[in-house]
C-alpha cells in the first residue's frame, strides 16, 4: 500500500494528542513468534491488536496467557466503549469522521449523527476523480452498503474519502454516483489522524475498526470481496449466540472481571446466548423478560419469565429450560465470584 506522506504530514499536528495515548508493547503468537502493537479491541470472540491508521491483527482470547490478558485489559481500559448514540463517541473513527457529508439532491450536507449507534466497521475508499477506477471502487460499492445496511443495522459504515482533488470534484463524484455513504475531502482529510495515517494510492479500501485499526487492504475488486467477506464473518462471530464463541469468552471475561471490580460489584455478564431472534420471532415470540440465577462458577440454575410475557402460552416453559443454557461470567464482588441474577430481556 503506497502511502500519501503530504496527506498524512498535514494531520499530524491535529494528531497528537491521539498518538501520545498510544502505546505499542510485545506480543507472543501461539508458534512463539512475537509482534508489536498496542491493544486495540476485543471483537467477540477475538483480541484485536493493531492501532490507529496501523495493520491489525486478529488472534482468538484463548491464545492469549493469563498475563498478556490482563496487559490487554489494562491497554483497553483508556479506549472507549462503543455507543448507542454515534454522537457521543469518544472513539478515533468518530473523530475523524466529525466532518462528514452526505449526498441530499444535489448538494452534500453535513451528517448529524444524533441518535444514530456507533459502527463497530468501517470500509473506507480512498478515491481521486482523476484516477479512473476510483469511480467503479466507489460507485459499485453502492449495493453492498445498502445489503450490509438491512442485514446489519447499525454495524457497519462506508466512508469515501478524497484525495488530491478538489471539493467541486468530491460533490461531483459523490452526486454524479449517488453515492449512498459518508464523504470525507482532502480538506477535511487533513484534520483526521486514522484516515490520514492509512491513507494511500487510489483506488484504495481499507476495512477498519472504531480504534482506526486496519483490517483488511484492497485496491481491486477481488480483494474487495475479501473484505466483504471478513465482514461478514467478524460480525458473525461477534454474536453472543455462536457457541463456537462461548469458550473464548468466558475465558477472557472471567479472568477480567474479577479484576476489573477489585473493589465494587457486577451482575453476571452473558457471554453465550442460546437464543436466535430470529427464530424465536418465527415461533410468535415477540418480547420477553427473564430472571436467571446463576451461581458463582457460572452456571445457570433456574429461570423463571417475568409477567406480561408476548409469547406464545406453551413456549413459555421451553424458553425457561433454554436458558439454563447459557453461558455467563459469575457476578463479582470485590474481586470474588458469587452467586447473582441476570436479567434477560428479548
């Protein structure tokens, strides 16, 4: 990837105080080989290692020593949770992405991200109008957004990001395609720290994370749908009702939490859902609150569905022994495991 070292000078100083939170540390794969990066995120069932506008890399929670775990943690602590209100973020992407626009008629108008839920993804395009194939990178892109748009509401964003040419060709590209995603220009560019940092030679896409860490690299269509792909399948993993996830879960949550509430208290944390939405909504389940107790190993040992249930009357007992199949982290208090009550709301 041919990097942009004028784009990229230009952010600097509006970067500073970002990079100086980063801080790279020693890593060991599984084979013994080692790497070095700051901790990025966890992503389901997997830490993610890497950094903003920095290659990521991805390895399951379980590979991970009980030590590197809690470095992990420790690296996590200054990052900020995802969400519900995009707005509010404290993330890098949401920073960078302070000065977005979007195509409205003819015009492209700034982007109110109120009320709207962080996306965990972002696929960037790198585009210049004078580079031919940005256009097909851009424009095709189109249908992918909308189909990510409908089968993951709120998990996913799309940015087209401009380099080298001017505003009036930024509007033109994006009104002319009808382009349905973000727009960031070269002006706007040079006041971000992530997307100036990764930023390269059109066409370019980029898959990132809200921490601006590189996930996969694409400058033809192939390698596009590679990263289509990883889509798919890191947000498939990031379900709580994938078994295959479970075990890494509750491996790293439950050397975290104990920590994590050294002094203080926390609820049992579901790390495993036996449900799909889905299905349940196929059945004539609409909504759904239950109480599960679970004892201090992290076992479930009764359910029991809280009044005013919407689901079907013989369901009712099925869905309670459902849940005694679920994987929790027991409730922590002042850093010991002990019996608590989850409550579970569908």
């Amino acid at each position: 990837m041919k990097l942009l070292p004028v784009v990229i000078a230009l952010a600097t100083f509006g970067a500073v105080t970002v990079a100086a939170q980063a801080k790279n540390e020693k890593w060991k794969m599984p084979d013994g080989k080692t790497f070095s990066a700051e901790a990025s995120e966890v992503f389901g069932p997997f830490a993610i290692f890497g950094g903003p506008g920095q290659p990521g890399r991805k390895l399951p929670l379980t590979a991970l020593a009980e030590a590197d775990v809690f470095r992990f943690a420790d690296g996590l602590a200054k990052k900020p949770e995802p969400v519900a209100d995009w707005s509010t973020s404290k993330s890098v992407m949401a920073a960078d992405l302070k000065g977005a626009t979007k195509v409205e008629g003819d015009k492209l108008v700034p982007v109110d991200f109120k009320g709207i839920p962080e996306p965990l993804l972002y696929v960037v395009f790198y585009a210049d109008s004078g580079v031919g194939d940005s256009w097909g990178f851009v424009g095709g892109a189109a249908w992918r957004y909308n189909d990510f748009k409908t089968r993951f509401p709120g998990k996913v964003e799309f940015v087209m990001v401009g380099v080298r040419h001017n505003r009036t060709e930024q509007k033109k590209m994006m009104v002319d395609m009808k382009v349905p995603f973000l727009s960031i220009d070269p002006w706007e560019l040079s006041s971000t720290f992530a997307l100036a940092k990764a930023a390269g030679e059109p066409p370019l896409a980029l898959l990132m994370n809200r921490d601006g860490t590189i996930l996969g690299v694409a400058n033809e269509q192939t390698a596009l749908d590679a990263i289509y792909k990883e889509i798919e399948a890191l947000l498939g993993f990031h379900r709580l009702n994938d078994p295959r996830t479970w075990k890494d879960r509750l491996y790293y949550h439950k050397l975290v939490q104990p920590r994590k509430f050294a002094t203080g208290s926390a609820p049992p944390m579901l790390v495993g859902d036996p449900f799909d939405a889905d299905k349940l909504r196929e059945h004539g389940v609409a909504a759904f609150t239950a109480v599960v107790t679970v004892n201090a190993a992290g076992e479930p040992q009764s359910a029991k569905l809280k009044p005013g249930a919407k689901v079907p009357e013989d369901l009712a007992p099925q869905l309670e022994q459902v849940l005694l199949r679920a994987a929790f982290v027991p409730a922590v208090k002042n850093g010991k495991f002990i019996d608590g009550e989850y409550e579970y709301v569908f």
